[in-house]
C-alpha cells in the first residue's frame, strides 16, 4: 500500500459517523428508555445505555423511523404522557405506547451529545403535517405549535437542521408507497414548504431502499429532476449478511456499497448536467448494516398480539459480521467527497452494536469496536490507500482486491484503516508513508473463531487486541493482517 496527503478525498466529516432509532421492537423501550431500571434518569433514560452511546462516538442519530414513521402521527407522542393514545404500529405489527415522544427524544440526544436528524411522513401524511412539526421544533415562540412545545417545558426551540422527507418511499412494503413522480412531487412540496419556516434546513429526500431495487436507477433520476432545487441530499439504504453464496462473497460486501454510491452519485452528476446547474447534492447514507434479514427475529408478530416492544431483529453479531462493518466504514470514508451523512442502523437491540436486557445489563456486540474505534480514531482529511495486492475470485463483482483500506490526515496524527477480506489467507503487508511519520499503535480485530459472539456474559473477548508484529521502518510500516480481520494503525505525524 501507499498514503500519500496529497490524495486528499475531502474533510472527514462527523455525520459520517451516526446512528439510527426506530420506534421498533425494543430500541426504544427497554432501549434507550426504561424507568425504573436502576440506571435510570428522572426522565427514564438508561445511564448505562447512554454511557455506551457516548464511549461509541455517535454524532447524530436519525428518528423516529424507519417504516414506522409512514404511519406515526407526531402529535400522539406530545404532551401529557398519562393522556396520549396508544396506537397500533402496522409496519411491525405491535402496540405504540407513545411514552416518548419528541420532546423526550430532543432530552435523550442533548444528553448523549448528538445531533437529531429527524424523518417527517410522507406516506400517510403529507405537507400540513411536516409543516407542523418543523413549527413545533424550530420556531421559537408565538405560534401555536411553537407554544404548545413551550407548555410541554421546552421554551427554546430545538433548532434541528437535517430532516428526512419521509421513509423508503420506493419500498411496495412502505405505508404510503409511491411512484417516484409522485414522491418527487411530494417531496418538493414538503420542501419547498418547510423552507417558508426555516431557508437553512438540511433536507434529505428518499433514494433507493437498496441497489437491488428494480427501480435503482430510476428513481432517482425522476426524484432528483423533480426536487433538485430543493434538497440537500439523498438517501440510500443497505444491508448485508452471509448468504447460500457463502463467507468469501459476505466479506466484501464493501464492493457493493462502492457501486452503490459511485452509480447514485453518477445520476446526480447526470441531472445536475440536464439541469445545468453547479449545486451539490449529497448523498445521506441513513440505514447500513449487516442485517439477517431472512432468520426468524427480523419477522415481526402476526394475528390478534400486539405487543409493545416485542423483542424484533436482534441479530447477535459474529467477528466476520463487525469485520464487514468495519469495511463498511472504509467505504463510507473513502466515499466522503460523495457521502455528506450516515446512519448505522440501529442503535440498541435491533440490529444493533448496543444490546440491554430488560432491568439487567448492557453490552458490546462485536460491531460496536470498528465504530467506535474509527469514530475516535478519524479526523483531519480522507486520503485515498492504493492497494497493490492479492486478489479474491467473487461471484458478484468479479476479481477484488483482498485487502481494502482508507486512511484519514490530520496535521497532528494520521489512522490507517484496513480489512483483509480473505476468508483464509494471512496477509503480510507494507505500507510506504511519508517522511517524519511515527507508529503509535496498531489494533487487530480478529478472532481464530470468526463466528464467535458476544453476549451479556462476555462482551470483552472479541480480540480487538495489539498488533505485535507492526513495525516501522525508515518509512515502511510493516505488518501482519490475520485472515478476516479489521485492523486501525495510529501514526504521529511531524
């Protein structure tokens, strides 16, 4: 491999680093929120969880769907707690309580220290309503939302910037699926409205819910000429996990992220030409993850049962599946001068790196440490990694490189993150750096056991350990990648 500053991608950007609460299975309750957990804040909050939440380095956090914004009805979810209705969820088929609600996520984020990214519904609902909640949240005092949140005990507004116009509007599973005429329309509307409160919002309309879609392409050449004037950014969402295809195919998953943001940034390109216009959009990368999302906790209850917070989609991660996440991240950097925010999704129990067992403990999955050590690890600029190296036979994207990797500069430190993606093969690798470059440290996760799991019992054992056989010299840096392995390399800088 070579780093040289001089390939400098763009800025590292902290939205890159976020997350994802859904009102779905147990995110939310006995999640973030459990009074009467001996954690607990006044306010209900897990101390535990948010303890986590901060050691994880989440910048912002998107809410409050997810599909389950196609059907909320804001309103429900403000006021008096003891007076607000309970609601049937028919995106995952269980009951709403409404105990938290807005304001209580606006408390949650300010102690976590993130910033809110909320999503707006445009499935069952429409401009009036989006309307009304950005006046909710945005508008100081005098009007009648904006008092109302007042009443509720929150005298300054919330001021958030980036909003969602609506959920995976492209899905045939979505509440309110549409065409994406007519969600371009919407969306401009909504838009265009929501501006009339605040010119300086963030927006972020709906791409594809995955590269697979048969409207991938489409759809957002259709959306993008419709509102382009009027957002920010576009969405695009992803999910991996180990198929009949086998590991090898699952491990570089990454290649497929790659595609997936290279084409929708090739369409923004193309309607920013016909438009001939030199605005920027930006891609908003707000669901990615390993999900399995064919085994039996991703299906949601059927019948008469409508429970509240069944448990739903709480994958148990393997040391291959964070070591995919870890190369997701790559991705996500490499892509910065294309990927303006992401969102791990999500954050507690569903499908998360955060797991809380109801009254009792909170634990690390595997996922959690590429996140948190990247979060904390990368600053300053993205440089582009060249890699000259073995390659891996793939089914999907042909001959690709084993090793993958992205690397961030900053005046005083630089990180190096690479994955080796080969299922059985060791890699001894060296990287040429710039003069007056220093080793801090090298971190591997890795595990002779890929399938190996965390659990509230053992959480510590993952392997994210020091790389012993990391050296440095003159301006070599050397070291030994385990097959299926993620590693962070922490250099001084002079």
């Amino acid at each position: 491999m070579r780093i040289d500053p001089a390939f400098t991608v763009g800025p590292v950007r902290r939205r890159t680093f976020g997350s994802f609460v859904e009102h779905l299975g147990r995110c939310v309750y006995t999640g973030i929120y459990e009074p009467g957990h001996p954690t607990a804040d006044e306010q209900g909050f897990r101390g535990d969880v948010l303890d986590l939440v901060r050691e994880m380095g989440v910048s912002t956090v998107r809410y409050p769907g997810g599909n389950f914004v196609s059907g909320y009805r804001w309103e429900d979810g403000i006021g008096p707690v003891e007076s607000r209705p309970k609601r049937l969820d028919l995106a995952w088929h269980s009951l709403e309580p409404n105990e938290v609600g807005t304001d209580e996520f606006m408390a949650w984020a300010k102690k976590a220290g993130v910033e809110p990214m909320m999503a707006i519904n445009l499935g069952t609902r429409g401009v009036l309503e989006a309307l009304d909640i950005v006046e909710y949240c945005n508008v100081p005092a005098g009007s009648d939302w904006a008092e109302r949140r007042r009443t509720n005990g929150a005298d300054d507004p919330y001021r958030v910037k980036m909003w969602c116009l609506g959920n995976e509007m492209d899905g045939p599973w979505q509440m309110g699926h549409k065409t994406p005429a007519e969600y371009g329309r919407i969306a401009t509307e909504a838009a265009r409205a929501m501006r009339m409160i605040d010119p300086d919002l963030e927006l972020v309309a709906c791409g594809s819910s995955g590269r697979g879609m048969e409207t991938f392409g489409e759809w957002e050449r259709v959306v993008l000429t419709e509102a382009y004037d009027q957002i920010d950014m576009i969405s695009a969402h992803a999910y991996y996990w180990e198929k009949d295809s086998g590991l090898q195919e699952f491990l570089v998953s990454a290649e497929d992220m790659d595609r997936f943001i290279d084409q929708v940034g090739a369409t923004i390109d193309a309607v920013a030409a016909a438009r001939k216009t030199d605005k920027k959009i930006g891609i908003s990368f707000d669901e990615w993850n390993v999900w399995y999302i064919d085994r039996d906790p991703s299906k949601p209850p059927t019948g008469d049962d409508w429970p509240i917070a069944p448990r739903l989609l709480e994958d148990n991660y393997s040391v291959a599946d964070a070591v995919v996440v870890g190369n997701l991240l790559i991705s996500l950097l490499r892509h910065t001068d294309r990927v303006w925010s992401a969102s791990q999704a999500q954050l507690v129990n569903v499908i998360a790196p955060i797991m809380a067992e109801p009254g009792g403990p909170v634990w690390k999955q595997t996922t959690f440490h590429p996140f948190a050590l990247t979060s904390a690890n990368a600053r300053g600029d993205v440089v582009r990694v060249l890699v000259d190296g073995p390659t891996i036979e793939t089914g999907q994207f042909g001959d690709v490189q084993a090793l993958d990797a992205v690397a961030t500069w900053a005046d005083d430190g630089a990180a190096v993150f690479v994955v080796n993606r080969h299922a059985t093969e060791a890699m001894q690798t060296e990287i040429e750096l710039p003069a007056g470059c220093s080793l801090v440290q090298a971190l591997t996760l890795h595990h002779e056991d890929h399938t190996w799991k965390a659990s509230a019992d053992d959480d510590s054992s993952v392997g994210v350990e020091p790389n012993e056989t990391a050296r440095l010299d003159d301006r070599i840096l050397s070291v030994t990648l385990p097959p299926i392995s993620w590693t962070m390399i922490t250099l001084a800088t002079r």
